[in-house]
C-alpha cells in the first residue's frame, strides 16, 4: 500500500513507544525516565527504584486509551495487565509519572527537511489532563523565552529524526525551566484547525499540499508573525447525559467537544 506523507516506518517508530524513547535517547532530547515493559516483576523493581508515581502507556492507541497512572505496586500491577490486554503485538512503556508539571503542545508541519511550527500551546491545567480534556491557550501566556526555544529545537529535531512529511503534534512537560517530551502522533491533531484559526494559516491546507510532494519552499512558507491577540479552546463534557460516568479528569480523555474563541486578552469580559 503506497501512503502518501510520512512513511510507515516513520509512524511506527512514533507509535511504537519503546521506539520512540530510544530515538529520544539517541537524539539526546530529555524526556521521563522509562523503560520498556519485559516482566511484571522487572516493572515492579523499575518503579521502586525511580519512585511511585508511574505512568503506563501501550503503543498505538488513541485518547490516552489504557493509559494510567499508577501510585502503588498493586495499581502497576493492575494497570500493566489492561495495557497488555489492549496493545499485546506493541511494547508497554513505563516512565516516571512527572508531578506538578505544565504540560504544552506543539502543532506543526514538516516537509522532511524544513519545520513549520504552527503554534506553541500551553495547557492551563498540569500535566496529568489529557490533551483532549485541557483548557489551551495560543500564544503561551507564562513559558519563559528560554522554554520556548528549547520547544522549537527539539520539534525541529524530531521532525527531522522522524522525516516527517505533513502534520504533526509533539506534547512536552516544562517544570522548573526544565523541557522533556511526552510523544509524537504523525497526524493531524484535534487543535490542528483551531491552531490555524488563531494563527491566521491553513495548516491543514498546506499539510495536504506536502503530503501530497510539495516543500514549504514551493509553496512560499514562512514563519507566521506573532499574533496580537488569545485563543482559547475549551473541552465540552457530557457527564450529565452519561450515567455513572466518572467526571475526575486523567490521562485518558473523557471530553466529547470543544469550543474555541478569540480575545484581545486572556481573561476578557463581555
């Protein structure tokens, strides 16, 4: 099967989450310590010896499906048993759970060789919401210039690591000044179109025209300016109509929509 874009070998090295933490490694890109899932007994020493909390996360799901964080050995343990049951052709990773960390995302586009990025997202809850789940501001309203250069180097880095032809997003933990990476997904993410709202730049346009053969180059891309304005996007939930629904946000998303506006500010009255 032919696919047009990022090749398949490249998704996989993304989904595949030992893959990609070895290709971080490689790259010398921080992220959480972590390690590849091979017995419950070696998960059990790994988490004792980094500390509780730990995040499990299988390969190739989407919404955080599976993902838990688990804060004692009886939760690994019955986490790592769900996280087999739903990905048992893929690794298991486990890795240190980063606690009271901001949790920001990037949206971008890649031709293989040259990076767009579309927008730096910060997250108004810490890290621990699911992306789907958080409230989301354009541009960021509290990242030091330090921390967003290091965010734009290392999505440069990976995009070209993983020779990425079209879109993609990269979530990171910032705390303490301090940048690591979370993951990669090599598609079009659910900010991807509030991204180009903001910003004022179709990336899902010009996302089809690379995939399609075309540099950013061709097509004349540059650097978007910064913009003078906020957005803002919200999750919806619908735990009144979903009886016995939890309503205590995690890393697996609950939220079933979103809505976006646009301010001069932050924090704007009617």
């Amino acid at each position: 099967v032919r696919l047009l874009g990022t090749s398949g070998e490249s998704i996989d090295l993304a989904e595949d989450r030992s893959k990609f933490s070895a290709l971080l490694d490689r790259l010398g890109i921080p992220q959480p310590k972590w390690s590849k899932l091979t017995t419950i007994e070696d998960a059990e020493r790994f988490a004792e010896g980094i500390g509780y909390p730990v995040l499990i996360r299988p390969s190739y799901v989407l919404s955080g499906y599976a993902m838990r964080v688990a804060y004692s050995r009886r939760e690994l343990r019955e986490y790592l048993e769900l996280a087999a049951s739903v990905s048992p052709e893929h690794p298991v990773v486990i890795s240190k759970f980063v606690e009271g960390a901001k949790e920001v995302e990037v949206d971008g586009v890649s031709d293989g060789e040259e990076t767009l990025i579309g927008a730096i997202i910060e997250h108004i809850e810490q890290a621990g919401v699911h992306s789907g789940d958080a409230v989301m501001s354009i541009p960021p309203q509290t990242l030091s210039t330090d921390v967003i250069e290091k965010i734009e180097e290392y999505s440069r880095a990976i995009a070209k690591a993983l020779k990425i032809k079209g879109p993609f997003n990269i979530q990171y933990l910032v705390k303490n000044g301090e940048v690591s990476v979370i993951e990669c997904n090599l598609r079009a993410s659910r900010s991807l179109p509030y991204v180009s709202k903001t910003r004022g730049i179709n990336l899902i346009e010009i996302s089809t025209a690379i995939m399609l053969g075309k540099k950013l180059r061709d097509l004349g891309i540059k650097e978007p300016p910064p913009i003078l304005h906020v957005g803002v996007k919200v999750p919806q939930f619908s735990f009144m109509r979903l009886s016995g629904a939890d309503p205590i946000l995690g890393v697996e998303m609950l939220s079933t929509g979103e809505a976006a506006c646009l301010g001069r500010r932050p924090i704007q009255g009617p």
